[in-house]
C-alpha cells in the first residue's frame, strides 16, 4: 500500500515537471537567429595605382555566412573629374592683359572699319568695362571679353555660341582647343558668312 502510495506521488511529480518545462519541439529550430551576412569592400589595386577587376568570394562556416566582395568602380567613378589648374605654368598676368587687351582693342577698330563698308540696320561696335560688343542687327551680337584667372578670351558668338580661347605660343594666336579654330580666323569666316562682304582682321 505505501509502495502503491509512493508511486502515485512520483508519477504526480513527473506530471508536474512536464507541465512547468514543457520539452523543446523540434520546431523551435525556426526561432534560431538566422545567419549573419557580413560584407566588406576592399578594392583590389595594382602597382600603378589602378583598380583591378573584381570578384566576388563567399566563405561560410557552420555558424554564419560571410561574403566578402569588391565591386568594379561604375564608370561615373572611372571618369576623370575637371583638370587641375596649374597655375605655375600659366601665363604671367600682366602678359596676358597685354596681349588680351591688344587683340580686342585691334578687333574693335576692324569691326569699325567694316562697318563703314556695310550696309546693316542696326550695326554698332561697342567696349566698356573690358567687353567689346558687336550688334549685327537681325544676324545676332558678339560678345568679346578676356577672363584673367583662365588667361583666356571669351566670344559668344550667333554662329558657333560660346568659345574659349587661349594663347598659343607655337603659332602666336589665340586658340579654341576643342576645336583648333582660331580666333581671327573664325570671326573672319563668320562675319562673312552673315554680312557677305570680306573683312581683314589680320
């Protein structure tokens, strides 16, 4: 009877047990934390300083996954940015305003000579403030003016549009060097492309 008894207590004990921790299912496999991706770049360089082609490679272990990968640079980031000035090698400033200033003083007195010659409703030559002007009526104005921090002079023209010329030492002139053209020579054929007379700016 007291076996019988002590039975019954430890059954009840177990019962109990059961109920307050209840065992894991195998379920709960799914609460685990997932994995841990982990990704570093660490571009590849050569020894002149240049990206090299990438790859991808991927380590796991057991316990988490890695990958570890350096990407191409895009070519936004291949292309070069705006050149650096180097100011040690541009011109002094007080040659360039003198060449500057000669070239479109000389400018302003040829585009007044030709005027006389032409026929134009609303032809005038103007310079103030270091900017020369030329209204051809219908066909549009120049605008002429240097820029000293560039050593450049800059035309706005109703032919070409915009044009940045700088000195050229090899041929003494002044030199768009986007295209080659030069400065005279362009004014040359442009003016007598629109007013259909010759014109000297030599």
């Amino acid at each position: 009877m007291a076996s019988s008894s002590s039975a019954s207590k430890h059954l009840l004990r177990r019962l109990l047990i059961a109920r307050t921790f209840p065992r894991t299912s195998s379920s709960s496999s799914l609460l685990r934390p997932l994995p841990v991706l982990e990704a570093s770049v660490s571009p590849s360089i050569g020894s002149d300083g240049t990206f090299l082609n990438s790859r991808i490679s991927r380590h796991l272990d057991p316990s988490r996954s890695r990958a570890f990968f350096c990407s191409r640079p895009s070519e936004v980031e291949e292309a070069q940015g705006p050149t650096a000035m180097d100011y040690q090698s541009m011109m002094p400033e007080d040659e360039f305003h003198s060449l500057a200033d000669d070239t479109i003083h000389d400018l302003q007195e040829k585009f007044e000579e030709y005027g006389d010659s032409l026929q134009i409703d609303g032809y005038d030559v103007d310079y103030g403030n270091h900017v020369l002007t030329l209204k051809l009526g219908n066909f549009g104005t120049y605008v002429i003016n240097k820029q000293t921090p560039n050593r450049q002079i800059w035309v706005s023209s109703p032919v070409s549009g915009p044009s940045r010329f700088d000195w050229d030492l090899t041929t003494k002139a002044w030199v768009y060097r986007r295209t080659k053209a030069n400065l005279l020579q362009l004014l040359r054929e442009e003016l007598e492309q629109l007013c259909g007379q010759q014109i000297d700016l030599s």
